[in-house]
C-alpha cells in the first residue's frame, strides 16, 4: 500500500513528490538508467513534460528521475515531482500516476533522447579537481574505469524497447511514498486518499520549528 504525506501550508500551489526505494546500485544498469531518464523525465523534451506540462497544461514544473546510489552498499531511488495550482491536484495526481503506471512510447522522443545523452558525453571534459572527485565517486562504486564509456557505447544500439523494459521493471511496480506540501484548505482529501493511507504532517515535524 503506498503512503501519503501531507503538509499543511499555506500556498497557491501544491507541490506533489513521489519516492521509493530501488534495488542496490547495478553498474551494467548505467546505460538503459541514463537513457531512460532522458526520455521519461530528464527534460522539456521528455515524456513527462510534454504529457503534463505542454499537452494538458496541469503543471508549471514536472520531472521524474531514476537517481542511481552514490555507494556500492546504497540502493538507487525513484523520484517523481510536479507542481501544480491546488485546484488541479486531482488532474496532476491522476496524471503523474498515470504515467508512473504506464509508459508513453514515441519513436521522436526516443531518438532526440539518445542523441542528447551521446552528445552530453561527447562535449563535457573531466578536469582538474573534477578528476580526482571523479576518481573517488568511482572507488565508492567499485569502478576502475570511467562509466561513461559503457554508456556512449551501449546507448548508440539501444531501441525504444528497452526503455520500455527499464519503466516496467524499476518504475511501474513500485510502491511509493508520496508527499504533499499546500494548503489544507484547499486540498480535497478524498483526492489523495484515492492512492493510499493519509497522514498530516505539521510544520514542526517536518522542518523542526
């Protein structure tokens, strides 16, 4: 059963994050994972944006991201965020849901999101102090060589299908925390109590004072 986290304050807007805990870091996943996040969530040309943001017009921020762990003995997570006006809660969360569920395919996407993730490793430089702390994220990780290199050569053959497969296997079945920040007033309760069991959070819980 997902929970959800509500936070009464007082806004115009509701802000709506998802979380869950994903399995341990994966190195052979690297290259389907930063693909996959170009396409569902990375962008104003991914999936995401262009569903709930251009298309039916619910948020005026949106993205989603599968964050790898930053250790060998850390799990990796998943985070899913929109912003929306409080009147638009139902539509935003139906909507976010949705596409948490259940994965648009569009070939254009797919292939802006392949070039965009080929051309991000072709132009940035590793340099300086970057090298060293490169260097050291990567011992954490039990790397002895730069990942990036598995990804420019793995993402170049990679087809719409495996992002498929990425969404179905680490995004769609998931259980999920959600948390939502505005104002008490102006959130329909029913509405969150659709995606699980609701819980109030008072300011002082959450930010100590």
């Amino acid at each position: 059963v997902n929970k959800v986290f509500a936070i009464d304050y007082d806004m115009a807007q509701v802000e709506i994050l998802l979380v869950s805990k994903s399995e341990a870091y994966y190195k052979n996943l690297a290259p389907s994972m930063r693909l996959f996040n170009e396409y569902f969530g990375g962008g104003m040309s991914s999936i995401m944006f262009q569903e709930l943001r251009e298309s039916k017009a619910l948020a005026y921020s949106v993205y989603s991201q599968y964050i790898e762990a930053n250790r060998i003995d850390k799990n990796n997570y998943i985070e899913a965020y929109i912003g929306a006006q409080a009147d638009k809660l139902p539509e935003a969360m139906e909507g976010l849901w949705g596409l948490m569920r259940s994965m648009p395919e569009s070939e254009v996407t797919f292939n802006a999101s392949k070039k965009a993730v080929l051309e991000n490793i072709r132009s940035s430089r590793i340099t300086k102090t970057g090298i060293l702390f490169n260097y050291e994220q990567a011992k954490k990780l039990k790397l002895d060589y730069d990942i990036r290199k598995d990804v420019y050569e793995q993402v170049q053959h990679m087809k719409l299908d495996i992002v498929k497969r990425f969404h179905s296997e680490h995004i769609s079945n998931k259980r999920y925390s959600i948390v939502v920040l505005g104002n008490k007033k102006l959130i329909d309760q029913k509405v969150l109590e659709k995606y699980g069991s609701v819980k109030w959070l008072s300011l002082e819980e959450v930010f100590g004072y």
